[in-house]
C-alpha cells in the first residue's frame, strides 16, 4: 500500500467517524427538541391549571364574603358599635383638652 493510498484510507476512516457522529448527534439533538416541546406543553398546562385555580381562589373568596350569616351580621355590627364607642370617648377626651 503506497502513502496515498494509507491517506486515502484514513482520510475514509474519519469521514465515516464523522458521518457516524453527526447521526448521532442529529439523534440527540431531536430527542432534545421533543424534550423541549413535552417541557413546554407541560408548563402552559400548569400555567393554565394556575389560572383556574386562581379563579376559583377569588370566587370562593367573593362567595365567602358574600355569604353573611346572621351570627356573622351581628358579630359586625356590635364590632362596629364597639369602634364608634371607641371613636366617642377618643373625641371626648380630646375636647376635654381644649
């Protein structure tokens, strides 16, 4: 075998080596991008999830607030009463001052 013909042969060699490990790397660089696309499709799954959730977080909250029950009004209204008895001695004081 003359040295071109060894040249030859090794230069075949690595184009092959190089041609197996461009495959593979075209394989895994698809395998990523799949990867990518599942990852992305899961979060706008979760964002969508949170969304709801915080719908029916703020709809619950508004149904809570909405449903008084007379316990509830009474509680409110003597808290209130107590607030302006609170409010009348702050002004009496500060009258008695002047």
């Amino acid at each position: 075998m003359t040295e071109s013909e060894k040249a030859l042969a090794t230069f075949q060699t690595r184009i092959r080596d190089l041609i197996r490990r461009f495959q593979e790397l075209k394989k895994e660089n698809e395998e990523l991008y799949a990867m990518v696309d599942k990852s992305e499709q899961d979060i706008k799954a979760l964002e969508a999830k949170l969304k709801q959730q915080e719908y029916d977080y703020e709809t619950l909250k508004m149904a809570k607030m909405m449903a008084i029950t007379d316990g509830d009004l009474e509680g409110a209204k003597s808290r209130v009463a107590k607030l302006i008895r609170d409010v009348d001695k702050c002004i009496a004081v500060l009258s008695d001052e002047q």
